[in-house]
C-alpha cells in the first residue's frame, strides 16, 4: 500500500548580507511556485523565507507533499525540477533534507 510522503528542504544562502539573501529567497520562491501545479503527484507544496532573527535559523525552507513515494522519486528526475536545481546550486551554501510518510 503506498501512503503520501513529505519532501522537506530547507537552505542556507550564501547571500554576504540579509537583504541579498533576502533577494535570493525571493527568487527561489518564485520559481517554485511557478511550477507547483506542474508536478505530476504533487499533491501540496508551501516555500517560504525565514522571517525571524534567530542565529541558527535557516534562510528558506520547502514543505511538499506527494501521493506515493514513487511521485517523490519522479520528480527529482523530473525537468522542472532539475531546471530548480540549477537555479538554486549557486545561491546556496548549504541544504538540508527529509522525507517522511505521512501515518494513515
């Protein structure tokens, strides 16, 4: 039986200063949302710029969810999403990442 899995990713960008970090999580959010209904088993996707001061807080952050984890599988392949990676490669310094299923 397949049960909806959760695709977080969170990032630290290598912006020198806040307001060009802020710029780049601006960037990466466009375009994620540019293709959030183009995603074949994308069942949900919420990305966002960290909006508090703490020190060990991390600039941008994504929370997808999709039906099964063979749509998950699919789409690190998918064109869309290769086309992201590119995007996001040069402005990071680091990325985090977890996948979890949702409990039925």
């Amino acid at each position: 039986m397949s049960v909806p899995i959760v695709h977080v990713v969170t990032w630290r960008l290598n912006g020198d200063r806040p307001e060009v970090r802020a710029t780049q999580a601006a960037k990466i959010v466009a375009a994620f949302r540019a293709l959030e209904h183009d995603v074949p088993g994308m069942v949900r996707m919420e990305i966002g710029a960290n909006v508090t001061e703490a020190d060990d807080a991390w600039d941008l952050a994504l929370v997808s969810v999709f039906r099964t984890r063979t749509d998950l599988m699919a789409y690190q392949s998918h064109p869309a999403h290769l086309a992201l990676k590119h995007l996001v490669a040069p402005l990071r310094s680091q990325r985090a990442q977890v996948d979890f299923e949702l409990p039925e």
